[in-house]
C-alpha cells in the first residue's frame, strides 16, 4: 500500500512537471547540406532563432524522417555569437538540455551530416523557472542599430562669394523724331547670364543726363567713394555703394518699354500692331530713368533673350539715347573646410522579445 502511494506521488509530480514544460517549437525542418551565412537573420532552412526568460530549463529533440540519416547541430549565443553546445553525425538529439543564464537569444543551426537534405522534426521545449514568466514570448524580432565609424576629411565647399557686375549694354544711340526716314522706335537685345542675382538700367537722354551720371561718384556712401570710383555709377548702385542714380522728373518725349523678341520686332515695325511688353518696368514721356530689377520679377523669355524698346514721340527733333545695363553675378568661391563623414556604417540586428 505505502509503495502504491508513492509511485501515485511521483506520478503526480511528474504529470506536474510536464505540464509546466511548454512548446516553443513543433516543426517539420529540412536539415540543407550547408549553410552559406547562418549568422543571417533572414528565415532559411537549418538556422532557427529564440529567446528564453533567465532560468528556463530548455529541451532539445531532432529526428530525421528516415533512420541512418545523421545530422549536425550548433546551438549559439546570439548577442555575443559564442557556442554553447555543437554535436556532429548524430542520427538522434533526443532531450538535449540547455540553460538560460539569464534573458537570452539562442540560434540553432542544423545540417545534415551526409551531403543531402535531410528531412527531420524539430521539438524545442522550455521550463520556466517561475509562473511569472510562463507566459514569456519565445519568439523574436530584430531591431537594427547602425554602428558609424566617421573621419574627417578637408574638402573644398561651395560658399556665398561677392556680387560681381558685368556690364551687358553700354552704348548711346540715335532715334528719329516721328517725321524723319530713319526709324522713330529702336529695339536693343541683351541676355542675362546664368548666374545673375539682380541686374540694374540707366536710362538717359541727351548729352546732360550723361554728365549727371559721371558725377555721381561724390554720392557715394561714406567708406564706399574709393571702390565706387573704380566702377561704373550703374555697377556701383546694383553693389549698393551709392544710394541713387540720376533722374529727372521733367516730361520728355522718349517712351521705353521691355519686350520679347516676338513684340519688339512688331514694336519697330508697326507701333499700332498687337505688341505686348511686360509689365516690370516701362517708362511714358521720361528724360531719364532707371531701375534694380531681382531675378525673380525678370520674365522669363524662350530665348533667354530681352528687349529693351523706345519711342520717340518728338515730331521734328531726334534724340540720343544713352543705355546701360549692368548684371550682378553670384562669384562662385570655394574655402577649404574640415568636413566630418561616416567612414563605414556596420548594421547590428538585436533581438527584441515579445513578452
């Protein structure tokens, strides 16, 4: 009777004991013949990862399909890539026994002994330690670190240089009273260059407006009087060294306006046809005139190619017409700089659990 009662305990702890036991892994494998990478995380036949509570008792079983048919198996510490356990030409695991020191991922690694797949079951089992971590996700997901390893280098860098003016126009010219043979409307291209900022126009007529302008470096800014008597008064407004460029305010009989080619080539030869100017800047009835014009009020015309038209409206007497047209060019500069770059970028994968 005392003997009945015992093994009726011992099977009451036993039954006990398995039931605590619980699956992390039932599958039917293919064991490949090698394994090219197994320290990739990418799902492939023969590597299989899991994580385990601290103090988990984990059980091992692999069994080919068919007898005579060994395999080999490594298990390894995923964090630190260590073995803890590697067995080779083995045609049975059966309850290999392995411990969980603490939270930890372990890959398994299966290939088959002979040269072949081997088709096999896999069975991973885990005895927690305690009832607070029976319900511990076995399975895992990666979160990816990047490790960077930088150098500095000196570089030549692109920075803001100084406005520099080239003169696109710089002529005076004659335009016929409405009366004369010779035409009463001239049209005069220029084209911006590429790298303009702003550009600048003067516009004078007669011999006093372009003395005024000669004069005008006693204008110039204090600090500023010797640079602006190196340029042009036109160049040294649009550089911002003098404040103001002569105009006169009396009513003249020169009309200007800006055009594409198009509308000028009308303008000249028939001023009552369908011309259109653009709306930016114009001039009605003016002695003389001028204007800082931005880049991005400029028109953009289909041949990169702009206008400047005028009219003399005079009846008997012809005019002489000065204009100049300056553009402001960003200076390309290079400094030489330490620059701060990624050398080599290593990716570390790191198991998060799903608890």
């Amino acid at each position: 009777m005392k003997y009945k009662l015992l093994m009726l305990m011992l099977l009451v702890q036993l039954t006990a004991m398995a039931q605590k036991s619980i699956q992390v892994a039932d599958l039917k494998i293919t064991a490949p013949a090698s394994i090219a990478n197994p320290q990739s995380i990418k799902p492939q036949d023969g590597v299989y990862h899991y994580g385990f509570q601290q103090g988990d008792a984990i059980v091992v079983n692999v069994e080919p399909e068919k007898a005579e048919q060994p395999l080999n198996l490594e298990v390894q510490e995923y964090t630190s890539g260590s073995t803890v356990f590697s067995v080779k030409n083995q045609k049975k695991i059966k309850n290999l026994r392995l411990p969980a020191p603490r939270k930890i991922a372990y890959r398994f690694i299966l290939t088959s002994a002979n040269g072949k797949p081997v088709p096999a079951q896999l069975s991973i089992k885990r005895t927690p330690a305690n009832e607070e971590s029976r319900y511990f996700n076995p399975n895992i997901t990666w979160k990816t670190k990047s490790d960077t390893t930088w150098t500095t280098v000196t570089e030549k860098v692109a920075v803001k240089g100084d406005l520099v003016p080239v003169t696109l126009v710089d002529k005076t010219f004659r335009v016929a009273s409405k009366t004369n043979l010779n035409p009463s409307r001239v049209a005069v291209p220029f084209k911006l260059p590429a790298n303009t900022v702003h550009w600048v126009y003067w516009i004078g007529v007669g011999q006093e407006s372009v003395e005024q302008l000669k004069n005008m470096t006693s204008m110039a800014s204090k600090g500023a009087a010797t640079l602006a008597s190196t340029v042009s008064p036109v160049a040294a407004f649009g550089l911002g060294l003098i404040p103001s460029l002569p105009q006169v305010n009396a009513s003249g009989n020169i009309d200007y306006y800006f055009m594409n080619k198009q509308s000028a080539d009308k303008f000249v030869a028939d001023p009552d046809s369908d011309w259109k100017h653009y709306t930016f800047a114009q001039g009605t009835g003016i002695i003389s005139d001028y204007k800082l014009v931005q880049l991005s009020e400029t028109p953009k015309a289909t041949d990169n190619t702009l206008h400047a038209v005028f009219r003399n409206s005079n009846t008997v007497t012809g005019l002489d017409i000065t204009l100049k047209i300056v553009a402001f060019e960003q200076e390309k500069k290079y400094v030489s700089k330490q620059v701060r770059k990624p050398l080599k970028v290593e990716l570390t994968y790191i198991p998060a659990f799903g608890e």
